[in-house]
C-alpha cells in the first residue's frame, strides 16, 4: 500500500477551509437558536386558480374581502395578503408595535417573495401553498415590503408598506 502525501500548503487550505464551514454552521446554529430563524414548518396547499373565490372549495381566507389584518379566534393579529403580478394585496398595512403578529402569504400566479427590510420577514410565496410567518415589530416607522424572488417583467415595481404604530394609535 503506498502512502498518501499531502503537501503542507494544501493541508493549510484543507484546515482554512474546514474552519470556514464550521464557523457557517455556528452562525447558523446560533440565528436558529436566539433569532428564531428557520425554514417554515406548516405546509398547508391550497388551488391559486380558485384562491380570490369565496366560495368554500377555493381560498375563502384569501377572497378580496377577507385581506388585512384581522384578529383570530384567540385575539392573535393575523395578516392575510396575496402577491400577485405585480403588487402585493393589500398594498399598505398598519399594525401595532411590540405585538405577535402572524403573517398568511399566497400567489396568485407565479413564485413570489416577501422581504420587509430592517425586520426577520422574510418568506417565499410558492403558488399552490400558504405561507406563514409569525413576527414582531420592535421599532415605529414605515417599512418597505418588497418581492425578492423574479417574477416578471415588471418585478422591479412590486412592492408595498407596512406601518408600525405604537400599540395606542392602532385602531382595527
């Protein structure tokens, strides 16, 4: 049997390299950990041709009259929005600081994202699926909702706001 040699150099590289994935693997063990960072966990379908229709078999929740905010059952602030080419519905949103707030995302049409910047909302919009996110605002101001998966043409334009007002101010 012959024995493999490893020039010292590329042995340095193996070493950096190895470091460089686990230091990946800690940072994200440690957003997963402390930031609540994971991939969505419920997986509910539903039929994107029939999801504006209220009519029991398509969306329901998703009907044109059933978007914004809304609280459950429970008392919990729940958005439902649709993205659609080339907008999100509804296009402006206020909600309270410092409150649970859980976020119901479908696509009409094609593979959309949704992006808040300066926020941990951020979640693909698959057609055929719900996505859901639950979050918290911890700042007041106005933030940007912004499409981050290419969806057409006109992607660039796709965009909407949400509002965070002290809990006070808000109003359903």
């Amino acid at each position: 049997m012959m024995a493999i040699h490893i020039h010292p150099l590329e042995r340095k590289w193996l070493f950096v390299i190895a470091v460089i994935i686990l230091l990946t693997w800690v940072v994200q063990l440690y957003y997963a950990l402390n930031k609540s960072t994971h991939p969505p966990s419920n997986v509910e379908v539903i039929d994107s041709v029939r999801l504006h229709l209220n009519d029991g078999i398509g969306g329901g929740e998703f009907a044109e009259t059933n978007l914004g905010v809304k609280r459950d059952k429970n008392g919990q602030l729940r958005v439902t929005m649709v993205a659609a080419r080339y907008s999100f519905y509804p296009q402006e949103i206020v909600l309270p600081l410092g409150e649970s707030i859980t976020f119901r995302f479908a696509s009409f049409d094609v593979l959309h994202g949704l992006h808040v910047p300066f926020s941990n909302l951020n979640s693909m919009v698959v057609p055929g699926y719900i996505s859901e996110v639950t979050t918290e605002f911890t700042r007041e101001g106005e933030f940007p909702i912004l499409c981050n998966e290419y969806c057409g043409t006109a992607h660039a334009f796709m965009y909407g706001k949400i509002k965070i007002v002290a809990k006070e101010k808000f109003k359903l």
